[in-house]
C-alpha cells in the first residue's frame, strides 16, 4: 500500500524506505523508479529531485545501511571488552544479526553491484564497517607469536567471507539451502575452529 502524507522535508527518505522494501521482496533490480515513487506515494516526477536514477537511490540505501552495520559493529565489539576473544567473537555474531534485521540494507549492499567506492560518503562508511572488524582481528591476533601471525586484515577478511557465506547459504531461507544446524552455530563453530586452528583457542578435551 502507498504510503501518504509524507512532507517535502522528508520525501528523500520516504523513497529510500520504499525501496528497501521493495528490494527486499523483489531484489535491487527487481523495480523502477516510479514504482518506489508510488509506493512512497508521491509522483515520479519528484524521485528526480533528490535521486538522479534507481543506482543512486539504491547506493542511499546501502550508504545507511553501512551506517547502521557500523555501528552494530561497534557496539558488539565493545560489549566483548575487555576479552579480545569474546570481542572478535561479537562482531561475527552482529554480521549475521544485522542481515536478519536489516534484510533491504543487507541486499543493497552487497548483492545490488552498488561499488563502494560510488560516492566518498559511501566509501567512508564502508570502510569504517569494515574497520571495526580489523580493530577486533589486530588485538587478538596480538596473541600469536609474530612470527605465525597473519596479518589483521587478512584475519578479518577470512571471519568476514566465513560470516557472509553463512548469511547467503543458510540465514536468508534460499531455496532448497536449509540447513539442520542454526545458523548463530554453523557461525560459532566455524569461527572456533578458525581461532583453533591459529592457537587462539583451546582444543576440546
């Protein structure tokens, strides 16, 4: 249904919250412009005076999504402190908490083709995600001898792929993808034998 009602001052995000919603039921490149116009209930004319094409209000989207991503991020890992481990361990459990809650932002950002690197204010907030996750990464890897220590961005990058393949295969109901394991603990253990495997974590007795 349409939404009415909504004032000037407000459009640009009246357009960006109907396209989330239509992102998320029928994917980034599943809808036009006027339909995001009309679900935000305004004409399409007026898509035109704060977005200057369907790339650029999806790149809106992501660029807030980032930002709300960010900052789950962040509070994760500082609600692990002061254990570097338990902090790592929260910022992979936030990424697969955000692509439940956030499923339009979630898409926008990574399966829309939308580069990061399309506006400055997008790279920013793109790289300050992924900041958090490398912050969490150097101070556990401080742990490991220096000599068998990968570097931190190599570490996060691998917790990162891990996070994201198990969001794609199992945590966004795909067809015929169920798994018979929770995804939080196709995570968990995924992560543990990672950590196991560079000495982080004790072996299980």
């Amino acid at each position: 249904m349409a939404k009415k009602g909504y004032h000037h001052g407000n459009l640009r995000q009246a357009l960006v919250d109907a396209a989330l919603e239509l992102i998320e039921v029928r994917g980034p490149m599943g809808f036009t412009l006027s339909e995001a116009a009309k679900q935000a209930g305004v004409t399409p004319a007026a898509v035109y005076r704060h977005f200057d094409g369907r790339e650029a209000l999806i790149a809106e989207a992501a660029e807030q999504g980032y930002a709300i991503f960010s900052d789950l991020m962040d509070y994760a890992y500082q609600s692990g402190q002061p254990s570097a481990l338990k902090a790592f361990e929260a910022t992979g459990r936030a990424y697969l908490a955000f692509a439940r809650k956030y499923p339009g932002h979630y898409i926008a950002m990574f399966e829309s083709g939308i580069s990061i690197n399309r506006t400055p204010e997008l790279a920013q907030v793109a790289n300050r995600a992924n900041g958090v996750l490398e912050k969490a990464a150097t101070d556990l890897s401080q742990h490991i001898p220096e000599d068998k220590r990968p570097p931190a961005s190599m570490f996060s990058a691998h917790i990162w792929a891990m996070s994201h393949g198990v969001v794609e295969l199992f945590a966004r109901n795909s067809p015929g993808r169920a798994s018979p394991f929770p995804p939080e603990d196709l995570l968990e253990t995924g992560i543990g034998i990672y950590l196991r495997g560079l000495g982080l974590v004790q072996p299980d007795d």
